[in-house]
C-alpha cells in the first residue's frame, strides 16, 4: 500500500455529539420517569455512533495498480493530472469551477484535497474531488504510481 487513509470524524465533532445526547437525557429526564430518559438516552447514543462511523468509513488508499476513493475506484494507467488543494482551492473546485459530472468524495471537515483528473476517454467524469488530511502525500503516491505504471 504507497498511501491509506481513513476520513474519520474529528474528535470535536464526538465531543459535541456526546454533548448533545447529554443534552437530550437531561431534558427528557425532567419530563419523563428516569428509565424511560436513559433508554431514550442509549438509543440516541448507538445513533450517533451508527451516524458518525458510517461517515467517517470511506478509506482513500494507492496501492500498486490502483486508487480507491470510497467505493469508487479506477487503475492508475487511467489517471491524469492530479493536483493537491489548499483549503481555498478546494472550496473552489467545489463550488464556482466544479464540473456536475465529477466524482466527489468530499468531508466538510477536512478543508484540503486533491483534484484527479481522469484520463480514460470513455469514462464521463472528467475528475475526481477527494478530501484528504494530507493532500501532498496523497497526490505524491498518485504520481510516484502513475510513473511505476508507466516505467513497468
């Protein structure tokens, strides 16, 4: 594996969830008896641990023959320019200069990335948007697989 990376849920997002649900069992303590607010409690709890592993899953990985985003993958021969995002281009390409048919694996939590573009003339998504924490290693282990690709 060149690069792996897991966009898990920053810990301040679990600090205020858990703030939340403690939130919730404290106003549905003192209106209901207190076995009905910590089972109201529990439920809420697994659902926001269900919520935030689920979004956290998508891995982003390099390995030899391909990049992976997701569930979304293709082989590195058929990847093009890839460039890594600050935090502004990001929003930009997101936003103002982002193409409908592009493919986006984006975490509002994560302000960099990377931008693929796509090099295979029969796929319809011209690029890739994939957060990243670090966006020059991922961009770096892209390039160095395209050239082993291409050398070998």
């Amino acid at each position: 594996m060149d690069y792996a990376e897991r966009l898990t849920v920053p810990l301040r997002w679990w600090a205020q969830g858990t703030m939340f649900v403690a939130t919730l069992w404290l106003a549905v303590l003192a209106a209901t008896p207190e076995v009905f607010a910590w089972s109201v409690t529990a439920v809420a709890m697994a659902v926001l641990v269900a919520l935030f592993v689920g979004y956290g899953r998508p891995r982003v990985s390099v390995d030899g023959t391909t990049f992976r985003a997701g569930r979304a993958h293709i082989p590195l021969h058929l990847v093009g320019a890839v460039t890594a995002l600050d935090a502004d281009g990001l929003r930009r390409q997101a936003g103002v200069e982002a193409d409908a048919r592009a493919y986006l694996l984006l975490r509002p939590y994560l302000k960099r990335g990377v931008r693929v573009d796509i090099a295979d003339p029969a796929d319809p998504t011209p690029y890739w948007l994939v957060s990243s924490r670090r966006p020059d290693a991922l961009a770096s282990a892209l390039e160095a697989g395209r050239a082993h690709r291409a050398a070998g």
